[in-house]
C-alpha cells in the first residue's frame, strides 16, 4: 500500500488535534478531533462529557454508563446527536471495512474514520509515539481504545520496529507526531471478533461541506 494521510497533511499538522484524555473518554476526543479536522469547529471535549454523563441519566445513552466506554454504535449515535445540535454538515455510519478500504478512507477530502481496537488480559498491541521505540501500551488488563486513522507510510519505523498505521490519539495534547502500530498488531486488535463493536468497525464520518486543502 502506497503512503497516505488525511486530507494530505504532514504528520505534524495531523497532530495538532490530539487533546489528552483524562478519563475513559477516547471516543470522546477522536469525535472532537475529527469534527475539527472536517469542519474546523473545536468542541471542547471535557463538555460533551460531562453533557452526555448527566444525558444518561435522563434515558439518553451516548455511552454504556455514565464514564464508561463508548461502543462504534454508540459512537455513531453521539456523532449524530453533535452534530445536530451544532448544525453541522456531518453524517456517520458504522462499517466494517477491510485495511485496504480503510486506508483509501484517508484519500478522501470529506471523510475521517475512527476505528476501535481491543485487546484481551496481557495481549495489549503496543502503540508507539512518532518515531520513538517506546510503547505507551504497555497494559496487562484486558481493554478497547478508540483513535483516528490518520496516515499510512510503508516506510515508518519507531525505533525499530516497522509501524506503518499512524493515528490521532488522546495520549496527549497537540502532539508534534502521531500514534503507530505494527501492522499485526493493528489488524489483530481492530479484528478481534466482537458482535458489531469488533471485527474491523469503523465510524465513517463524512462532511458535505468539506473544504479544501
């Protein structure tokens, strides 16, 4: 597969919409970061949480419980419901798409796809920061996180181990690099076999706005 990045920016320019997650709320960061990518309006992240945790309790569920995880469907759902009430021109659907079909996501000028990996107890994927060969998923509970596929580049190493998936990630707040992974170790965690929350679900957000490079 030939290099790519969304909307054909640098790697540094991509990870200016990183913010740090606190909480369990990387869904929450990779819907804000890619609604500022698409349609350059910044939601603050820390207030759509708190607005979806106090909405649980009055029967609207944007995640399972209040600072729990956010499945892809309900990731679909929160999209919707934000972009509603901000009136902007975004659409989202749940897909499972193959990595080849994930990769072209990044050719397209109206699109961002967010993608959820899990993992089970001590099999954490390693995630690595920009070039650096130090893995900040070193975990040994079993989990899920969700990031914005940002880039692919054959010819990206951390270290030296080959990471040729780059993401947006919450792990920091607007980095000068983006998150990679091992190949393997992206296909087998975005793979892992889930009823509609795993094997391959992607979030497709698309902009009818979109504007131009």
């Amino acid at each position: 597969m030939k290099k790519t990045s969304l909307r054909a920016l640098p790697e540094e320019n991509l990870a200016k919409y990183q913010s740090l997650q606190v909480g369990n709320d990387c869904a929450v960061h990779a819907i804000s970061a890619a609604i500022e990518l698409l349609t350059d309006v910044r939601l603050d992240p820390q207030e759509i949480i708190d607005e979806i945790n106090k909405l649980w309790w009055r029967g609207r569920v944007f995640r399972l419980a209040p600072k729990s995880g956010i499945t892809p469907p309900l990731q679909v759902r929160l999209l919707r419901y934000l972009a509603k009430k901000h009136r902007l021109p975004l659409k989202a659907s749940l897909f499972h798409l193959s990595p080849e079909v994930l990769r072209a996501t990044a050719e397209a000028e109206n699109i961002a796809s967010l993608v959820t990996i899990y993992w089970w107890f001590k099999q954490a994927p390693a995630i690595y920061y920009m070039n650096h060969p130090v893995n900040y998923n070193a975990l040994k509970g079993a989990g899920g996180h969700t990031m914005v596929f940002a880039a692919y580049d054959p010819d990206h190493y951390s270290g030296d181990v080959h990471t040729p998936w780059g993401f947006i990630n919450s792990w920091v707040t607007q980095g000068t690099g983006l998150f990679w992974m091992e190949d393997q170790a992206f296909q087998k965690s975005w793979g892992i076999p889930l009823p509609r929350w795993g094997r391959f679900a992607t979030v497709v957000i698309s902009c009818k706005d979109a504007h131009q490079s």
